[in-house]
C-alpha cells in the first residue's frame, strides 16, 4: 500500500511540471509556453513580438505547391496544447546560459560534396529553398552526416550564417534517425548553435513541425523516395529570417539576434564530419551519384534549388555555380542542372572512409 501511494504522489507531481514532456518511444520534445522557450531568455528579446505567421508580401514568393506534412511523424493527437509549442530534448542542457558545440559536440574531419558560387561573385541572397529525398546514411556516435544549405554572410571577420536541411547526428540526437535540423551562427554567437541550444535564438511557432523532428519515411535506393521540402528566407517586413515548408511556417530567427541583411553566400549539397584522424561516415546515399546512373535519379538529390531575389524566389543560375568536392574518393557531387519536374538539381554522396587528403 505505501509502495502504491508513492507511485501516486510522483504521477501526482509529474503531472505539474511547468514543462509537458509528452511521452512517446518515437517522440523526444517537451511542450514549453511559447513565451518561456530558449529564445526569450535573453534580454534582447523581451520586447519582441512572435511572428505567427509569414507577412502577405513574403507569402506570396513562396511556393505554391501543396504542403507535405505527412513525411513529418507528427499526429494531430500529439499536438502541444494551446499556448505552447515544441522543443526538441536534445542530448545535452539546452536551458544554459550558451553552448558552444564545439566543448559538448565534437565537429571535426570535416568533409564537402557541394556547389557553391564562383569564387569573387558577388549578389545578395535573400535565402534559399530545395526539396530533400531523405536517407537514413549510417553513422557511428561521434560522427555526423547531412543533407544542407548554407546562407552565409561575412562582414570584415564577423561571420554570419543560417543552415538547414536534414541531419543524421547521434551526437546531438538521441538516435540515428534522419532529422529536421538547423544551425546558426551570429555576431553575438560566434561559436555557433543547433536548433534551439542558445539563448535568444531560434523562435519556434509551429505546434507540430520543429528542429529535431525525425523524418519517419525514408527513400530506398532504387525503390521508393521520400522528399521533404525546406526553405529559409528574410521577410522584407519583419526582417526575421523564417524556416518554412512549403507555405508552412516552422518557426525563425528574429532579427534581434540575426541582423543579417542577405547573405553573400549560399552552398547546397552534402556535408559529414566525425572524430579527428578516424574513419569518416557515409553521405547521402552512401553512394557515389554517377555510379549510381543518369537516368537512375534515386541518388541522394535536391531539387526545385531556388533563392529570393527582389522578393521573388527565382531557380539558381547554373552559369554561377561550381562543384566543390575537398575528398573525391570518399563522395562526390553531381550538379545536373534544369531537368523537367526537377526545377536546378544536384545528386551527391559517397561511402566515407579514409578520407584525409
């Protein structure tokens, strides 16, 4: 009797942490007040008013096509409850005061499989787009493997940087499954953040979509594809930095903290990394995109590349981009440029190995 009146008393108390950590075996978010998340911690914003929605002039340059929400695990019922909205649980404390990844998250052996502009090109990017087949590249605990695109912007030696795209990171996640992730860099955080591990950082607004969310359909080889669509761009009225899919708003970076006005930069492709000196982890795939065949497009891809200019989100310009690969017998990239129901497309991948040039 005593045992069970225990058991009681700590349902009991559970059920009033401030905090609502749902409890599922494929779900790791808790539901946190939306004005109590990570972000309003941090005295600049205390003022800031939540943008719930895109403005009318930054709404109609996205995307029209119709929205794809069922490649997200999300479920209605799972749904946080009014007023608050959810927040990846990631490995670490994202409640510190800031987290440099670098002391808690090793990030070395850095490789690329990308296209990037022409070195001395010169054009602001207002943000980017692409759609994603997801693949589940198998990785050990210190490595990491992902599907990404770079906004990045240099002024003197102060970087900036906004990156999204999907991820397979078992040190900031919890297991090996494919995930929404985002990652940011700016002048009040030079060290860099995932997700939403700073102070003052990202604004989650979505009460189902959120970074850390896992992918629960993954793309076979050959077989059946799984795609999800992202984009990040600067609404020219709020000036925040939105993470959407399709005409979805995630949640973003409000320009507070991120004053970043365009980027001077922007990579597509593929990126892993891992311990110094070690075996480096599968991309994509894991397989090399013109092995896999030209008329075979079931390569690790990005599609539909698109970015903002004078808010309009327009294809990229093939004639304005290179292939940069820093380890070709490890991955490789493929920019096969306009295809029909393609829109601008790249193919990349690779095995991983020994990959130290």
């Amino acid at each position: 009797m005593a045992s069970y009146c225990l058991l009681y008393i700590f349902i009991y108390l559970c059920s009033y942490h401030n905090a609502q950590t749902v409890q599922h075996k494929e779900i790791d978010y808790e539901c946190v007040d939306i004005y109590k998340q990570p972000a309003f911690q941090h005295p600049l914003m205390k003022d800031h008013q939540i943008q719930m929605r895109p403005s009318v002039e930054f709404q109609t340059t996205v995307s029209t096509e119709p929205e794809t929400s069922d490649l997200f695990t999300g479920k209605a019922e799972e749904r946080c409850p009014k007023g608050q909205v959810p927040i990846h649980i990631p490995q670490i404390n994202y409640t510190s005061d800031f987290i440099q990844p670098n002391r808690i998250i090793t990030e070395a052996n850095l490789h690329y499989a990308i296209i990037r502009p022409f070195e001395n090109y010169t054009k602001v990017w207002g943000g980017a787009q692409a759609v994603f087949n997801i693949y589940k590249p198998r990785v050990l605990r210190n490595q990491f493997s992902k599907a990404w695109i770079w906004l990045n912007h240099r002024e003197k030696d102060v970087i900036s940087s906004i990156q999204f795209g999907w991820a397979v990171h078992i040190g900031l996640y919890r297991d090996d499954r494919p995930r929404l992730t985002t990652y940011w860099i700016s002048n009040r955080h030079q060290n860099g953040c995932y997700n939403v591990l700073c102070r003052g950082g990202y604004v989650q607004v979505h009460k189902t979509i959120y970074p850390g969310m896992a992918y629960n359909k993954i793309s076979v080889l050959g077989k059946r594809q799984s795609t999800a669509h992202l984009l990040v761009g600067q609404d020219s009225r709020t000036k925040n930095w939105l993470l959407m899919t399709r005409k979805t708003l995630i949640g973003y970076w409000p320009y507070q903290i991120y004053s970043m006005q365009g980027a001077s930069q922007v990579f597509f492709g593929g990126y892993t990394g891992g311990l110094a000196g070690a075996i480096s982890p599968p991309m994509g795939a894991g397989t090399f995109p013109r092995q896999v065949g030209y008329r075979n497009k079931f390569a690790c891809f990005m599609k539909q590349l698109k970015y903002f200019e004078d808010k309009r989100l327009v294809d990229i310009d093939s004639n304005e981009f290179e292939e940069y690969v820093d380890s070709p017998k490890c991955y490789d990239v493929w920019y096969r440029e306009f295809e029909i129901r393609s829109g601008e497309m790249l193919t990349f991948g690779g095995p991983g190995g020994q990959c130290g040039i």
